[in-house]
C-alpha cells in the first residue's frame, strides 16, 4: 500500500541546505505540491502553529528522497487588515414607508394609513420599470422627502432633507411619489380640522 512506502516528516530549520528548494512564503497551513507516487496523489496539511523556517523531507522505504526548506509568516500582512474587517451588509430588496403629517387631526389618522399603503404600491410599480443595477448591492438605507398635499391629494413642492442612500435611489424615490399623484382625498372632516386645504407631510421610504 502506499502508506507503507511514503512518509513526510517536519522539522524546524536550521538554514537552507545546499541543493534543496526554498518555498514561498505564505500565511496559513502550508501545503507542499502534490506528489505522485504509482498514479496516486496525496495533499498533506502540515500542522504548523508558528512562524520560522522549516524543513519538510520525503521518505521512501526509510530512505530520504526529497527535501523542501520553507518559510512560515503567521504575522498578518498590513494590506491583509481590510480582508478581515466585518463583511458589507446589502439590503434584501425590501421597501417600506412611514409617513408624519405635519398638520393633523384624528381625522387623518385612517387617511394616512391609506395613504403610506399607496405610496409603497407607487414604490412598487416604479420599481417594475426601474434599472434593477441601480438597487444591487446597496447598503439599507432610507430617503425622507417633505412635500405638501392638498385636499385633492395632489402631491407638490417635494424635497429630500435626507438620504443615506445613493443619488440613483433618491431619483427613484421621488419618482414614485410623484407618479401616484394624486392620491385620495382627505376627508369631509379633515379641512375644518386643521383650517387649511393643504398639509406638509413627511414621508421615509426605507429600502433593507
């Protein structure tokens, strides 16, 4: 059988000797080239734990039939820092809203629940026509737009105060707000409650 003709054995270096290969170094288990003996192969994991020089022999029938003298940098590699940082977190493609009139009575509080389901239904017909790249791995994120809506739920003015999101995501956002307009409009009660045919609303649009 082949284990009874191969063996490997490991040992500290005490210098490169005359005639035998130097490997590279590398950080990790190193692994010597794969070996053929009689059409077989075999990869052996070296159990190294610390930096230094190291002698690794091949051994035939108790005969030593190759030698490789090699390096190990167990030290991380300054420009290695980054590839162990936290991984970047992508949204999953989800949209949400939520949505603060700035003006409000009791009388709105069905209204706008009404109100922020059709702005995720604008959200979602403009994104059925939208540039899928523009949403690939993005960090979640959100969009607040202000803008003011009349009694007919005519959307007008709209502003972004803030967006943590790309410039792509923000177009997009007002887009669909601006496409659903207008949306319903206020109730009978709604006008007299805040003594005016216009209210400024705040909504966020969340993308995770």
């Amino acid at each position: 059988m082949l284990s009874s003709i191969l063996g490997w054995h490991l040992q500290p270096s005490a210098g490169v000797q005359p005639g035998s290969r130097r490997g590279h170094q590398r950080h990790g288990h190193p692994q010597p080239q794969r070996q053929c003996i009689g059409h077989k192969a075999e990869i052996i994991d070296l159990p190294i734990r610390k930096s230094g020089d190291y002698q690794l022999k091949l051994i035939i029938n108790d005969s030593i039939a190759d030698t490789w003298d090699f390096t190990v940098n167990r030290e991380i590699p300054a420009d290695t820092v980054s590839a162990t940082a936290t991984p970047q977190v992508y949204a999953k493609g989800n949209f949400s809203t939520r949505i603060e009139g700035l003006e409000t009575t009791d009388a709105f509080n069905q209204y706008d629940d009404t109100l922020m389901q059709a702005f995720n239904d604008a959200v979602q017909k403009e994104y059925a026509n939208a540039n899928q790249d523009d949403f690939a791995q993005i960090p979640p994120g959100h969009v607040v737009v202000r803008f003011d809506l009349n009694e007919n739920g005519q959307v007008s003015s709209p502003k972004i105060i803030e967006n943590t999101l790309t410039k792509a995501l923000e177009h997009f956002f007002l887009r669909a707000l601006q496409s659903g307009s207008p949306y319903k409009a206020w109730p009978a009660t709604a006008r007299a409650g805040i003594g005016t045919g216009s209210r400024s609303v705040k909504v966020t649009f969340f993308y995770d």
